[in-house]
C-alpha cells in the first residue's frame, strides 16, 4: 500500500463579502495516496476550484485540516505556504503560463533557478524533462514559434523538473482539440504509471476525467461521489 500524499479532514472555506457568508467548502474529507491518478469534477460554483486552490496552498481554509506528504499545510502562513508550493507541488494551467521572449529549456529551468540549482545541473534536468514530453527536439523554441500542445507540454516539463510531490493540473486541456488533449492526457498518465507521480486533475469534461483512477465529483461545497475508474 502506497503511503498517503495528502489527507484533507473536515476542511472548510467561508468567504465574507461584507456581512454576507459564502461557504465555499462545508467539511469536505479525503485521502488520496502517492501514485494515484485522481480528478475533481463539479459544476460551477460546486467548490472544485476552492479545493484546488487549497490543494495547491494557494489559500487556506477556515477551519479543517490538510496534511501534505506529512505535513500539516492548513495553517501555515503565505511564506511558508510559498515554500511549499516550491518544493512540493507542480502546476499545470489551462493557460500555458509560457514567458514570451524565453526559449523552450529556459522556461523549464525557471523554477530550478528560484531554488539556486547549479546551471549545468538546471540544464540537464531541464533538457531531461523536455525530452519526457517529447520536446527534445524544441529546447530553442519559443512560445510564438510552438503549437498550443507544445506549449503544454512545455508547460508540464516545467512542472515535473523539480520532481515535485503531486502534479495539479487545472483544465490542462480546456483550450486544446480534441486530438491534441488525448496526447496530453497519455502524456500525463504515462508520467503517472512510469514515476509513480500523484497527479490531481480539475476538468469538467467527463472523457478527460476518465483518463483517472478516481473521480471526486463536488457538488454546492461537499464531496457528494467518490469512485473509482
């Protein structure tokens, strides 16, 4: 059995606008463990996004608990929760999020020179990260001179370079076609399967979501399914 990569109990998020609560979360709790392939589906305003957010230690809930990979995250403050982010989590966004004038392997690079990573260390494991997502042979390529899937996969070798804990991956295919949001969903569970990588995907679109192990579906603050593929 695969040890726990992160416990999440009795979490809540109010939002206050004026003197009006808006519960985002009403005591959600689950357990997903290292390796696993899990997505989060939900309609708008159904908590997925918040959970995301709190997953990614982007906020902190208002009550509740989140263990990471053995620490408890809920309630640290913004400085530590930067660490974290840092050290433990990669981010996949629907939005490549690619500087423009940098090539490919510098983009990849970017988050092992914020920790001070030696450059022909950040060159090689950047170079090897590409080469995973099957750009190995764009390292000079910029964003403009890249298709959107390209740019994605870009985008994913930036997030696994620092061999992070667990993988998010918010609507990664949301401004993809078809064709090319398969390749990248392969590519994804490939990463899953061959590093044991704990990925958590955001879609809202049921084939993608069938690409994992597990989906949790939200619904109006709450975990209302949990099932397995």
């Amino acid at each position: 059995m695969e040890p726990t990569m992160i416990a999440i109990n009795d979490m809540q998020k109010i939002y206050r606008m004026g003197d009006v609560e808006v519960p985002a979360l009403r005591g959600v709790s689950f357990t997903i463990n290292r390796g696993e392939f899990v997505a989060v589906m939900g309609p708008s305003g159904s908590g997925k996004s918040t959970l995301m957010n709190m997953i990614g230690c982007l906020d902190t809930p208002t009550s509740g608990s989140y263990i990471l990979d053995g620490a408890e995250v809920a309630t640290l403050n913004g400085t530590d929760l930067a660490l974290v982010r840092a050290r433990k989590l990669g981010f996949v966004f629907q939005q490549y999020m690619l500087l423009p004038r940098q090539n490919a392997l510098r983009q990849v690079e970017m988050p092992l020179i914020y920790r001070g990573v030696p450059t022909a260390e950040r060159h090689r494991r950047a170079e090897t990260a590409l080469r995973i997502v099957g750009m190995g042979q764009r390292l000079a390529h910029k964003p403009n001179e890249l298709s959107g899937g390209q740019q994605q996969r870009v985008a994913i070798a930036r997030a696994m370079v620092g061999s992070p804990a667990v993988l998010l991956a918010d609507e990664p295919t949301g401004a993809l076609d078809t064709r090319t949001s398969e390749e990248i969903m392969l590519i994804l569970t490939r990463l899953n399967r061959e590093q044991n990588l704990t990925i958590v995907l955001v879609t809202h679109e049921p084939e993608i979501a069938a690409y994992a192990q597990r989906i949790l579906t939200m619904r109006d603050g709450l975990l209302v399914e949990d099932r397995r593929n």
